[in-house]
C-alpha cells in the first residue's frame, strides 16, 4: 500500500510535478476519525455583517424619528403600527408559504393555544410603551435618557431572569448590576427626579423579552400578532385626530405623509438583519454587539445634538458604562468559550454556521424574540 493510503500510487502522490499531488497527512490526521472543522465559515461571517447593521440601524434611530417630530408622539407610535401592521400583513404569509407542511402545521397549532395570543397581547402593550417612550424621549431633545435605558436593558434581563426564570448569576453579573444601580441613584440624586424615561424603557423592554421568550414565535409572526392587538386602538385613535382637525397625514407636506408610511419599514428592516443574524451567529456574539445600538444614540445626542452632560449624568454614566463594561467582559469570555468549544466539535456535528452544535444558552441572552425596537 502506499504512503498515502493506497489512494494513489505513491509516485504520483510525491510527485511536485503531479497535479494529484497532495500534502501527506500527519499521523495524528489519520488517527483522528472526527477532524474538526473551521468556526469563522461565510455564513458566520455573513451573520456577523448583518447583527452589525442591525444594530447600527436601531443606533441612528434617534435620527429618523427626529425627522418627524412635528408629529404628536401617541399619533406617531399609532402610524407605526399600523404601517408595520400592513407589511408584515404581506411579508408573514409569504414566509408561511415557503415553509414546510410540518413548520406550517406547528405554526397553526400556536396559534391555537390561548396562551399564545395572551403572551403576545401582553407583549404587544409592552412594545407601544416602549416604542412610546423611546419617541417621546427623541422628540423632546432626551436622547441620551433614551440612549440609557437600552445600556440598563441588558442588566435587566438578567435580573429578570433570576425573578421569573429562577436563574442564577454570577459574581461578574451581580458587581455590574449593582455598580449600574447606584449610576441610576446617582444621576437621581443629582437631578432631584428619577430618570423615568430610561426605566420605562428598560423595564418595559425587559418585559417584553420576557413574556416573547415564553411566547416562542419568531419575529414576524409574533410582531404581527402584537400588531394585531394594538391596530384597532391605532386606527380608531388616528381617526379620532384627524376628526377633530389634529392629525398630520396629510396636512402637513408629502415628505412627512412618506416618512410616516416609511416608519414600519424602519420598524422591520432591522429586525430581518437580526433575525437573519440570529440563525447565522451563536448568541453570545450578538449580545456583545447589542452596545452598539446605545452607544450610537448616545454619540448623537451629547456630540451632534448637543445634549447637557452634567456632573451627575456624567457621573452616573461612568458608572453605568463600568458596569456594562463587567458585564460585557462576561459576554466576551461566554463567547470565546463557545468559540475554542467548537474548535475541537467533530465535522458531522456542525451545522451549516460552523457553531450550532455549541450549546448557545449563555448567560447574556438576546434572542430574536426580544429586539423588536
């Protein structure tokens, strides 16, 4: 037999000449039945491109939404509704179609269950009180308030998860989310009020995760059964404005009327990046990347709209920012585990991302069910 296992005639195999010719493997590749594979494949890497774009997009938020701030801020949330309403009315039964008879039957069968409609209802009333307090906050020059509650949202979860969940934290966890409190006091104490927007906000958003985690339906199909519940409020209170003579869709100039239709696509262009990053990328990457969002929100509301920084915001946020920074060094560890764990996972237990057989229950948690911003 042949050095090269009997493949190939050995002259041919060690030939420099021979376009057959190949490097001879070592002994430890031909005792090794389960050779690993590589993690950072092209669709990691794709994954990766779009959780970054992601949450670039819900960063530059603070942007858009200023664009309409002409707008009252209940009337804004309600168009947004109903134009997200109207898309995912076209979007989710495309998505149905193309799927399986099997995926098609146990969407059917959620859809059934009154628990599902009773999640996502209740959801539904946490997303209008996020979204309402992220545009009010926009429109009345609070940015960086805004900027804070989704730096809190994180800490949040977690707490939550130890509430509802019965899950445990570790010391890291617990120092970040105790330094990030007594941030929160301070900035009270400096301002004399509690920072209410930024609470608001990561509490009705940690809420929402909460009760979506539970639901177990993916982005779309949740979202669209959240809009469902709000869409008649949504519509009954827009004509109620406009009946009185306050409404803005077409009373103001085209390019408001085009940028409230174009609100629910803003709404879903982010969220199709991460749910697409979500079936790419092993969770505990993209928990690192949810900073990205608020750190962008922040840079626009203290360096381009020139928001105040006092001493106890500044404070407050330094504190904040540390606690973030533990909980992230958390993340980071959480991830290069999975990482070095899938270094060595045999090739017929990887799936097309390079990662899936890695278990990806870490302890910071961002699934898709829960960043429908």
């Amino acid at each position: 037999m042949s050095a090269n296992g009997g493949i190939l005639p050995s002259f041919v195999a060690d030939n420099p000449l021979s376009p057959h010719r190949f490097n001879r493997p070592n002994r430890g590749q031909l005792n090794d039945p389960k050779p690993s594979v590589r993690v950072i494949t092209p669709r990691l890497r794709n994954g990766i491109i779009f959780a970054v774009t992601a949450h670039v997009l819900w960063g530059l938020f603070p942007l858009f939404w200023r664009q309409l701030s002409q707008v009252d801020s209940v009337e804004l949330v309600c168009h947004r509704i109903i134009w997200a309403t109207v898309i995912l009315s076209i979007l989710v039964p495309i998505q149905l179609l193309r799927s399986s008879q099997d995926e098609f039957q146990a969407y059917l069968g959620k859809l059934r269950r009154p628990s599902t409609w009773l999640l996502h209802g209740v959801a539904g009333m946490l997303i209008f009180a996020n979204w309402m307090a992220f545009i009010w906050a926009v429109n009345h020059g609070r940015v960086l308030e805004a900027s804070l509650g989704y730096y809190i949202n994180p800490l949040l979860n977690v707490l939550m998860g130890v509430v509802f969940l019965g899950e445990r934290l570790s010391r890291p966890q617990w120092l970040a989310i105790t330094i990030a409190a007594i941030g929160v006091s301070a900035m009270t104490a400096a301002a004399g009020k509690l920072p209410w927007v930024s609470l608001v906000m990561a509490t009705s958003f940690a809420s929402y995760s909460l009760a979506k985690k539970k639901a177990q339906l993916d982005s779309f199909a949740g979202l669209l059964i959240e809009m469902s519940v709000l869409i008649v409020p949504a519509i009954v209170y827009v004509l109620i404005v406009h009946s009185r003579g306050e409404g803005s869709m077409g009373q103001i100039s085209w390019r408001i009327d085009a940028l409230l239709v174009c609100g629910g696509l803003a709404t879903l262009v982010p969220l199709g990046f991460f749910a697409a990053a979500a079936q790419r990328t092993p969770l505990a990457l993209i928990g690192i990347l949810q900073y990205v969002g608020p750190t962008l929100q922040f840079l626009i509301g203290a360096v381009y709209l020139g928001e105040t920084m006092g001493r106890g915001r500044v404070l407050g946020f330094s504190l904040i920012w540390c606690g973030s920074a533990i909980f992230l060094a958390n993340a980071v560890r959480a991830a290069k585990k999975q990482l070095r764990q899938a270094k060595t996972l045999p090739s017929d237990s990887v799936g097309l991302d390079g990662v899936s057989g890695v278990s990806q229950h870490v302890e910071l948690v961002t699934d898709d069910a829960s960043v429908d911003r």
